[in-house]
C-alpha cells in the first residue's frame, strides 16, 4: 500500500506508477487475449459474414472475467459456427484469463449493417498499414449506429493492434481530461482523432509501446485516490506575454497562418503585436484555433494589396469553443479587468474590430476551456531567458548536400545512424532548441562552411516519417527517425577546413578536434563567431548566392498548367494545351471571354501553378482602372520623407516591383480587366520590354532608372552589374504578364493597340454550348449527381449549395440558356445566382420571389448597353413555359410583372401591352 502524503502532479505520478506496477504480469495477461481476440475474429472473418451473436462475442473476450464469466465466454464460443480446432484454442486461452474492460452492454446491435460490420472487421485483422485501418474505422463510424460507440469498437481495435489503438471508454476518458487535459469522445467518430491524443499522452510521458501500459495508469490511479493531484498545472506564462482574441472571417489567413490588415486603426493595429503574444482566433461563432505570434507586423504586397502581415504557429482545436459557452464567462468583470478593445461588449455581443485585446485572466480561462495548454503550443515562460546554443553540422556530400535546399527550405537531421545506433555526440541533438544556431560544413570533397541555419524544431524522440530526412535509417522506427528540424537562412561563400585549422581559437573547438569526423557539433558562442568572421566579404556589395538566384530566372520553367478541381471548363484540355505552348514559347497571354467565364481564377491558378518553380517567386494581382497613367504602372516622382518633402525622389510603382523590392525578384503580373486603361499612356513604356529590349525611364535617382531585358546569355559579370545597381530593373525570360479582358462590357473601354497586341498571345475561355444538337437545353451542365460540370467544380468549393442545386438546377440551366441567346454571360454568373438563392432562405414558397430577385440583382446590369429590342426580347424569355430540356419540359417560375417593371426603371424600356 502507497503511503498516503503530499499532492502529486502528473508527472511524480506516473514515475511512481511505472515504480510500483507489475508491467510484465499485466503484459502476459493482454498478449493472451490478444491472441484470442486475433485468432476468433480471423476465424469469423473467414467464414465470409458476421452477425450480432458473432460480433457480441468478440467484445465480450474483451471483457474481464468479473464482468463476463469464463464460463460465459466458453459458451459463446460453442454457439459459433466455427471449427472445433479454434474453438479449443480459445477455450483454452479463456482458461489462462481474458479480457481488460469492464462490465457494460452485453449486445453489440448491428442488426442491418451486417455486412458493414464485416467489412470492417475484415480490413482491421488483414490490414497492416494504420491508414488503411483507419478508413476502415471511419466508414463504420460514418454509419452511426446507435451504442456502437468507442467503447464497444475500441477495445476490440486495441487487442487486434496493441500498439496502435487505444481503448477508449468512461475510465480513460475521465483519467485523459483529469491528468493529462485531453477532453475525448464516446462517439466513434470521434475516435480518429482521439487516438492522437492518446498518442501524444503515451509518447510525451516514460509510457511502453503498448497501449495497455497508459490504460492501466488510469486504472492504478483509481486504486489510489489517496494519492492527490494537482490537475491544473498552471503554466507560468511569462510576465510580457499579452493575449488577444481576432475575428477572423477570411479562412486563408486561418489556413496559412497569418494576421493582416490594411492600416493602424485601432480595430485592426497588427503593430501591438510581439513575437511570444498569444492569440485566439474566432470564427463563425466558435474559438477554432489558438497561436503564438512569430513575427512583428511588417507591411507586405499581397495579392490585392499592401498589408500589415504577421506570422502566427496557429494550433487548430480539436473540439471548437461555443461563443454561447463562454461569453456568459468571459463577461464577467473579474475576467474583463476593465481591458480596453474587449471582444464582448457590455451587451455581450461581438465587437466590429478585426484584432481585440483579452486580459490575463481572460486569455488563462480559454486556455482552461481549450484542449490546448500554453505548453503545448510553447509560450514563453518567465524565469530566466532560455540561452541560444550553437551548433555545427556535418553534411555527406554522398549523402546529402546543403546546395539542394532552398533558401529558407528545411532539412530534419536524423540522430540515428542507419543501423539504428545513436550517433556520436548524440547530447548535441538533445540539447538543440528551437532558435538555436546552426553552421552546415560539407565533407569531403567539399570541406567547408557553406551556410548559417537556425534550429526549428528541438529534439524529436518519436518523429514518424519526416519529409526531408537526411540521413534516414533503412528501418522506420521512431528511434532511428528521431532528431532535430533547422532552417537554411543564407548561404556562406565557403570557409575551408584549411583556414579553420589555422586559427589557435578554434583548436578546441568539438568540430576541429574530432576532425569534422560526426554530425552535429556544440560550439560555443565564441566559437560561432570567430568562424563566421573568416567568411570573404562580399564583393561590390555582390554575393554569389544571388547572382545564382538571378542566374538562375534566365532559364524560363516548362510550366505545367493543372486546372483546380473548383474550376470547370468544358474543354480543359484545349485551354491547358494553349496555356503551356505560350508560356513555354515565351509569350504573354490574354484571357478573353464573356463575363464570368472564369478568367480571373484561371489567371490565378495559372500564376500559382508557376509559383512551384524556383524561378518564380510569386504574383502580384491588380485591376486596371481608365484613370491609370505610367505613374500607377511604372513610377514617378513624389516628396521625399526623409527631409519633409524639401526634395523629390523616385519611388517604383506596379510594375517595376514585379522585378525589384529589397532585392530582385521576378514576381509574375495578373491584370484584370486590362482594356480598361488606356494602354498606350499606362503601359507604353512597357512595350519594348515586352518585345525584349532595353530601355532607359525619364526618371533618375542614384542613375537612370532602366528597364533591362535579361536573356539566358547574359554573362554573370553582366549580371553582378545588374545585382549592385538599385536603379537597375531587370526582366528576366522567366516573367510573365497575364492579363484578362471582357469581350463587350458595359461602359467604353479602351481599344488596345497592335503594337501592343502582338506581344500576347490571345486565349479564348468561353461559354459551352448550352443547347443540344436537337434544341433541348442541356441541364446536364448543372446537375449536381452527374460527374464532371460546372455544379460539381461548385460542390467542391461549397457542398452546402448541394440542397439549392438539386432543386433548382433545370430552371437556371434555362434561364442561363435564355440570356445567352443575346447577351453571353459565363458560368461564375450562375454560380453567383446560386449561391444568392442559398442565402434568400429559399423554399418552395419563396422560389419565385428568389429568383426573380437573383435576375434583376445579377443579370441584369450585364444587359447594360444592348439595344432596347435585345433588352425587351431577352426580359420576355424569362417567363417561358414548356421549354424543351434534357430533363424534359421547364417552366421558368419567375415574376413577369416586376421583370417587366424594374426593367422599365433600370434600362427605360417599354413593353407591348399584350406582353
């Protein structure tokens, strides 16, 4: 018996557990019922069906012989139609003992998913990979079947994979929330997710492989309640770390980890953020996710503007926090503290800011609320500020070299060698922490310093197949996949072996006196710092790094083009074929088309697709306004900052930062709507760039600001030249610019001239025909069932239209074939009829009133500018009866009346009384 004494945290009590319990007696005990529990569901599997009694038998060799008597359990082995043999077998097995989870149901209803029960249990016994087990597991839980829960499924998965599946009941659950914060699901499922969990549990504490071993902690621990824990574990977060709440509507800034806004006003000023803040992040009426800020707010051009951008490492949420949950909390005072920017008013609504403030309190009880701790995410704690370390890194050429990293790319450096045996200096891994410093050297042949790094990720003793792993064992375990992940920061223009063992500093550096003979190194600070100071100043202000970098944009990329599932063109492969010929032959393109053909996105994807190559380092996105003059694209003269506007200086605008920020970039070009400038004054000194050459701007700062055209012969002392000039603006094979243009808008549009057309190649993304060959409308472009169309591009962007497109696909589909009769209009307009009629709480009582409003909101300012008799002729087809379809014959149920009389107030048109 354990002597009662002081509170014990959770940590002391699973030291003390893993002391006192009898792992191997324990161990003996499941191995035989998992081997009975293997052998019966094989045996079941192999008779090709299951039912309630076979599936009740399973679980209840689960089950401890307290709640279910071996005697029991013989006799529900000899109601089986199995073979004597293995009906011995387990007999004899039930003899030595079974079974671990306690009393419970005695019935597993499967009655009317028989042969989805044995589909799964099928999958779980023969398959060995955890992924194709998983499926498995989520297809049965999809079923829902009532009290078929984890309960009942997860013991049995634990005894056919112990070291895989955990069991997942009322002890477990009670004993994963009180000692180790996890708040898990009955619901299986639920239970994918749960095993995450329970993984992190078991390999974060001194537990073995075998889940049983963490299973039965909760089990001792209930045997000793006289042994008190302290289950808050408070965290002491650092004394400067602030805390804050963003309600953030955009899911990309969720998706890709950022914060961003347009300015400094108070609802949305990003600069009050430091590295180390903790922020929650709300939407749609829920706490999704929590993160820890890694960067201060830095202005940065983004794809529809400039921004203030911060970095966060966002940690999403297993189970969402409820506004109605917390907001009753949240209001009150104690946790308010008068807090300025609080996102709960005093009515407890929401207020309008992008970023509020939370106070201490506030931010500790979402942390309570959560199933994540600051540990878990790493907030900084106080005490005593965490030194930084420094390290070397031997890099094998043979096996791996640091030059094929990208710059700011990754590489995860395993501690083990490849027969599994630690490699030397293994303390070295244990000790590296996230911002550690890092020096890469390569072996021979190479033998020097060629780049500086920092340490991402610490010590990983359990890493399950990372991406980028050098030096990686021929086994995939989790001892010999264990190591530490660092960041190539900047390239170093090599430090040889011979000047390193020239310095008397560095004699007793660990890398020096073991001869570079290991793979990660400690140094100390010093030591860091007297290698780096060999390193060759750079020449003219010139690194070789990045004349590399510019030589390397010289060679335009055989772009692939893939269009994105949410986006539909009937002839895909044309458009795709079209794209690559003229972006491999060095052409830029314009998209043509109807309005709403999908232009925009396509220009996008096309962009984002190039953005794979490292000759390209990313995109900008505008649209051209009829007020654009060269200012706007190319730069001008406007009042210099830095002595209150006394002189003028040159500032780059649209263009001239696709090719130069702080250092050259080759960044691609997307205009939108291009014929809405007047190209010859915005764009005029783009054309011989754009054909190839060369030319100097009318402005000058240092020198004369210049457009130069880079060809793959460009020599690299050209290219050093380019690099040192600032004035200099270099458009390499590589870029590209892609425009689109509506082929008829509603307002008067510039015409582009020839000299500037024939520098594009024009691509047309057009309307399918939406008729077949005998008149009948084809519906099928929009049915959501069938397999490849415009409805189905939509359901993979938003599977909630599902109802709405169901319903009301075959009206649309006429509707859109009626418009194009005399005004072309393209699939996103549809798509924006759609979603309008989702959002009009649409039922089979407001179907007339949705869509006639839908018309008149969205189609009709697209027939501005038609002729009054194509206007007149166009609102009376929206009323037709009996229009032949694929579907069969289609009433269009729209109101005619107020068609007729709001085309009257929009286009001053007139009808025939008998209309």
């Amino acid at each position: 018996m354990i002597e009662a004494g002081p509170a014990l945290d959770t940590d002391q009590l699973v030291e003390k557990y893993i002391a006192d319990h009898d792992w191997e007696q324990d161990k003996a005990h499941v191995q035989n019922t998992s081997q009975a529990v293997q052998v019966l569901v094989t045996s079941l599997v192999e008779t090709g069906s299951i039912d309630e009694t076979e599936m009740r038998t399973i679980y209840n060799i689960c089950q401890n012989d307290q709640a279910f008597k071996p005697g029991s359990k013989k006799e529900r082995i000899d109601e089986l139609d199995i073979d004597q043999e293995t009906k011995t077998e387990l007999k004899e097995r039930i003899e030595e003992g079974t079974g671990i989870v306690g009393k419970g149901t005695y019935s597993v209803p499967i009655d009317g998913y028989e042969d989805e029960a044995f589909a799964f249990l099928e999958s779980a016994v023969t398959a060995d990979e955890r992924d194709e087990i998983d499926t498995a597991i989520e297809e049965f839980a999809a079923l829902n079947i009532d009290r078929v829960q984890a309960g009942i499924v997860s013991p049995i998965l634990y005894f056919l994979h112990p070291t895989k599946y955990p069991i997942s009941n009322d002890r477990s659950r009670a004993g994963m929330e009180k000692y180790f914060g996890y708040r898990t699901s009955r619901a299986l499922t639920e239970y994918i997710n749960d095993i995450k969990k329970f993984r992190t549990v078991k390999e974060k504490y001194p537990f073995e492989d075998d889940f049983r071993h963490l299973d039965s902690f909760f089990n001792w621990i209930d045997k000793n309640q006289h042994l008190r824990v302290d289950t808050t574990q408070a965290q002491d977060i650092a004394d400067n770390v602030e805390f804050y709440w963003v309600n953030q509507n955009r899911s990309i800034e969720f998706e890709n980890e950022y914060l961003r806004s347009r300015d400094t006003a108070w609802q949305r000023d990003l600069t009050v953020l430091e590295p180390g803040d903790v922020v929650f992040h709300k939407r749609d009426q829920e706490i999704r996710g929590v993160s820890v800020v890694e960067s201060t707010a830095t202005k940065t051009e983004m794809e529809d503007g400039e921004y203030y951008r911060v970095e966060v490492d966002i940690t999403e949420l297993d189970d969402p926090l409820e506004l109605s949950d917390i907001k009753p909390t949240l209001r009150n005072s104690k946790l308010k503290q008068e807090q300025n920017r609080y996102p709960i008013d005093k009515n407890g609504d929401i207020i309008q800011a992008y970023l509020c403030h939370l106070s201490r309190s506030a931010g500790e009880y979402l942390f309570a609320a959560s199933d994540v701790t600051p540990a878990d995410i790493e907030v900084p704690t106080s005490g005593e500020e965490q030194p930084t370390n420094y390290f070397w890194a031997t890099a094998d050429p043979s096996i791996w070299s640091v030059t094929d990293i990208d710059d700011n790319g990754e590489v995860y450096y395993t501690a083990y060698n490849e027969k599994g045996n630690k490699k030397r200096l293994f303390d070295a891994f244990t000790s590296a922490s996230p911002g550690d410093r890092v020096l890469f050297y390569e072996s021979t042949p190479v033998k020097e310093i060629v780049a500086e790094g920092t340490v991402i990720d610490g010590f990983n003793p359990n890493s399950n197949s990372v991406d980028g792993t050098v030096e990686s064992a021929t086994e995939n375990t989790p001892e010999t996949d264990a190591g530490i992940r660092i960041r190539v920061d900047r390239r170093i223009d090599g430090i040889s072996w011979e000047e390193l063992n020239a310095v008397p500093d560095l004699e007793d550096a660990a890398p020096i006196s073991n001869r570079a003979q290991g793979s990660l190194f400690p140094l100390t600070e010093d030591e860091f710092e007297t290698i780096l100071a060999l390193e060759e100043p750079v020449t003219d202000g010139v690194s070789q790094d990045a004349i590399d970098r510019l030589a390397q944009k010289l060679t335009p990329p055989q772009v692939d083009i893939s269009v994105p599932d949410e986006l539909y063109f009937e002839d895909d492969d044309r458009l795709e074929r079209e794209i690559e010929a003229s972006l491999r032959s060095g052409k830029h393109i314009i998209l043509t088309g109807p309005p709403g053909t999908g232009k925009t996105k396509l220009a996008k994807a096309i962009s984002e697709s190039a953005t794979s190559y490292d000759q390209i380092d990313g995109y900008r996105f505008t649209t051209a306004t009829s007020e654009w003059t060269a200012f706007d694209t190319i730069g001008g003269y406007v009042p210099s900052t830095s002595d209150g506007g006394q002189e003028l200086q040159f500032e780059p605008r649209l263009f001239l930062k696709c090719f130069r920020q702080d250092r050259i970039v080759n960044e691609w070009l997307i205009i939108d709507e291009i014929n809405r400038s007047d190209i010859d004054k915005a764009f005029g000194q783009l054309f011989s760039v754009l054909s190839g050459d060369s030319t100097e701007l009318p402005y000058e700062r240092d020198r004369t600001v210049e457009l130069l055209s880079l060809s793959e012969s460009t020599s690299r002392e050209d290219l050093e030249d380019v690099i040192s000039n600032p004035d200099a603006f270099p458009v390499t094979p590589s870029w590209r610019l892609i425009a689109t243009m509506n082929t008829y808008d509603k307002t008067s549009l510039y015409e582009m001239s020839y000299a500037f057309m024939r520098r594009f190649n024009f691509i047309h993304v057009g309307v399918p025909d939406l008729t077949t060959e005998n008149g009948r409308v084809r519906t099928s472009l929009l049915d959501p069932n069938a397999d490849d169309n415009y409805a189905t591009a939509w359901l993979e962007d938003d599977d909630t239209l599902r109802p709405v497109l169901e319903d009301v696909y075959p009206v649309v589909a006429v509707l859109w074939q009626r418009i194009n009769e005399d005004r072309v209009i393209g699939p996103s307009i549809v798509y924006d009829i759609i979603r309008y009629l989702d959002s009009y709480d649409y039922t089979d009582d407001t179907r007339s009133d949705a869509l006639t409003s839908a018309v008149i909101s969205l189609v009709y300012p697209q027939l501005e500018g038609m002729r009054p008799e194509q206007q007149n002729r166009v609102i009376q087809s929206l009323t037709d009866s009996n229009v032949p379809t694929e579907n069969g014959d289609v009433d269009l149920p729209l109101d005619g009346a107020l068609l007729r009389s709001k085309a009257t107030d929009f286009f001053g048109i007139t009808f025939d009384d008998e209309t």
